[in-house]
C-alpha cells in the first residue's frame, strides 16, 4: 500500500468517527465515549497528513509534536496559532483519552462537547492539506 493510499484510508476512518460514531455517542449521552472518539479522530487525521506528506509515525496516540515539527519543515499552509492549537488539542485529549477508555474518570456533557469541538478544529485545519476527494461521502 502506498503513503497516499494509507493516508486516504487513515483520513477516510478520522471523518467515519466523526460522522457515525460520534455523533452517535452524542445523541445517546456517551460522554466517555465522544472523549474517547474524539481523540481517535484528530489521532487518525494527523497520523493521515503525516502519511500524505510520506513521514512515518511512531505507534503511539499523540503525534503532535512530530506534525507540528513536519509543518513547519515542509512547510504546510498552517500559521503558528493553528499549529499550537493542534499541538494542545492532540495533547489533551491523548491524556483524557485513556480516562476515558478505562472510565477512571466520568466525563460530563460540557468536557464531551469540548473534546468533540477540539476534533472538529483539527479535522477543519487539516481537510485542505488533502485531496478534496477524501473529503466527500463515499
């Protein structure tokens, strides 16, 4: 499989999680859940620019700082603040995520809303450093 082909496919599960997923876990008041989801798609989202660009990616949930470091070195069309933005989100949801996932801590409506607004920037940050293509239902 090529880099693109991986980075359509990781892009493609990243707006899934966000369409299906959790929306759904909205609606049913899963607020661990769309924490969880969340993270999972802004992990997806990144990890799928890194491949379009062809960077490898450690296996691990936060690769923040790798993309902020690869924006700025190819350069990608994102500004500084962008960058923090998608640096703090990433970072903060990874720490939440495994809280979530192991229900070591009740998330409320107001942090799920949060956490699916953070996923909801970095997928709009990301969404024109790929094929518009990627973007549209299958």
């Amino acid at each position: 499989m090529t880099n693109h082909e991986t980075a359509r496919l990781l892009w493609g599960q990243a707006l899934e999680i966000r369409a299906s997923e959790l929306a759904d876990d909205v609606s049913k008041g899963s607020w661990n859940l769309c924490v969880r989801r969340s993270q999972e798609a802004v992990e997806l989202a990144l990890k799928a620019v890194l491949r379009f660009v062809g960077l490898d990616y450690p296996k691990r949930h936060d690769v923040a700082d790798l993309f902020v470091d690869a924006a700025r070195q190819r350069p990608l069309p994102l500004d500084s603040k962008t960058l923090d933005s998608i640096r703090r989100i990433s970072k903060d949801l990874a720490e939440q995520r495994g809280l979530a996932f192991y229900m070591e801590k009740e998330f409320g409506r107001e942090e799920a809303a949060r956490a699916v607004q953070g996923a909801d920037a970095v997928l709009a940050a990301l969404k024109p450093l790929l094929p518009p293509a990627w973007s549209k239902p299958a």
